[in-house]
C-alpha cells in the first residue's frame, strides 16, 4: 500500500452513537481517545480533515417531535447536542497535542467559534483539525446534510460517513444474513434503491457537487489510516 495519502483533505462524519461504546448514553472516554488518536494519524500523514459530529447520544430531536415535542425546539437541543460532543471531541485531540478548532453554525460565542469558512479552510492548511458542531444550522437538516454541505464548503475530495457497519448492504446485515455488502455504488442506487445508509438530502448534495463518499466501520481499528492510503476493499464507495 502506498505510504502516501490519497487525498489532500477529507471530511469525516462520525455519529453521535459512535462516541457512546457500550453506555447506553454520552461520551465513553476511551471511545473517543480512541478516534482521537485515529484523526490525528489521517493528519500525521498530511491530509487536512475536518470533521461533523452528530448528537444522538445526548438528545435526539425526531423522538421527542413525535412524542408532542415541538420539532423545532427538539432540533435546536439537538444541535446544541453536537456542540458538546465537538467540544469533547477537541479536548481529546489537544490532550494528545493535536490541535483543533470548534466552528459552530448557531452562534455560541463563548464556547467556541463560529462557522466561517475561510477561516475554517486556513485552519485546515494548518494542520489544525476543524470540528463542524450545531449541523446546518437550521431544523430539520440531518447533521449528514450538514456534513455533506461542509464538506462540499472546504472542498473537500471525499466525505467519510462512520457507522457501525462496514459499509453499505441490500439489506440488514444484522437480520438477514443473505445480505450482500456493496463496493461500490452510484448516488442514484442509492437514492432509488433507498438504501438509507444516509439521508437523501445528503446524497443528492454529494452527487450534486460530486464528492465521492466511502461509508466504512470505524469501530474497526486501522481501516480510517488503510482507506486514507487508498485501500479500496474498506467500506462501500458510493460516486
Ligand atoms: P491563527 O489565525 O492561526 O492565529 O488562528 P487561531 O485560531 O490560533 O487564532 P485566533 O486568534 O483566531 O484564536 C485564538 C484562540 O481563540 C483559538 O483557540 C480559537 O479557537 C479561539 N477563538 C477564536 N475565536 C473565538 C470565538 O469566537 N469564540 C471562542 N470561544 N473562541 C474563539
């Protein structure tokens, strides 16, 4: 395998269940040292990344709407939500002197800075990791839309979506062992197969503007550094 990276600069999207292990809710530590050291790896070897967290393992916004929460109201908790696990996700990455930056879509002033893009981009040419928090923004936008939209912001050349699977199925591979694992895939397979790796608002913006997207396990040590040096059996490739 090359020892070069594939890419200059890359988006990474990682989940807000991504970072609870096996709690039932929040932040487990060692989780998140854990990605921490694997983000600062991808930097080590000279690809800027950025980075979108989601917010699930604190609040999640559509749970509450259904139960008579106003779903603008749950959105906004949510987003704020991210915010902490972008915090966190900074102080993981400086306690192993990685430096980062907190941009945040809702102003938040006192906690960290706000979304601006030039800016994020001479963060990047640093070498800082920037952690995108508060999604889009706006309600009822997945923080997959926003990361699909800040990707597609900083240039990036490919947005990584983190699941707990090791890439994209015909169907669950939890309950149908039949399921088959694709390599790769089109944008409209997966809009029209709705294979619901991402939503479709998501995937339209990546096919729209061509950024290819690779959804991998990143419970699965070293497959991040293996797919940032161009392996190509990681994950699904969806272009
Ligand atoms: P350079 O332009 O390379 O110097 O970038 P920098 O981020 O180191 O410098 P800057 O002076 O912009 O920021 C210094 C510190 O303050 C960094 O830790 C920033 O993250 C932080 N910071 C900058 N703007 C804000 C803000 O609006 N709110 C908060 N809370 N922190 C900020």
């Amino acid at each position: 395998m090359p020892a070069q990276p594939a890419y200059k600069r890359i988006l990474l999207k990682l989940s807000g269940e991504a970072l609870m292990g096996n709690l039932d809710y929040g932040i487990s530590p060692s989780v998140m040292s854990r990605l921490a050291s694997e983000v600062q790896e991808v930097v080590r070897l000279g690809v800027q990344t950025a980075v979108v967290v989601g917010g699930g393992n604190i609040f999640r916004g559509e749970g509450l709407a259904r139960a008579g929460m106003d779903r603008v109201t749950g959105d906004q908790m949510g987003m704020l939500a991210t915010v902490i696990n972008a915090l966190a996700m900074q102080d993981a990455l400086e306690r192993i002197g990685q430096e980062a930056r907190v941009q945040s879509a809702i102003r938040i002033n006192e906690v960290c800075e706000d979304f601006i893009r030039r800016k994020a981009i001479r963060h990047l040419e640093k070498g800082r990791v920037v952690i995108f928090a508060a999604g889009t923004g706006n309600p009822f936008f997945t923080t997959d839309s926003a990361a699909s939209l800040r990707a597609i912001e900083i240039n990036a050349e490919l947005l990584l979506k983190a699941t707990k699977v090791d890439g994209i199925y015909s169907a669950d591979p939890v309950k149908n062992r039949r399921a088959k694992k694709y390599a790769e895939l089109s944008y409209d397979d997966v809009l029209d197969r709705r294979l619901g790796v991402m939503d479709q608002t998501a995937i339209v913006l990546c096919r729209d503007h061509k950024i290819p997207l690779r959804v991998f396990n990143m419970n699965t040590p070293g497959d991040l550094l293996r797919l940032i040096r161009g392996a190509r059996d990681v994950g699904t490739l969806v272009r």
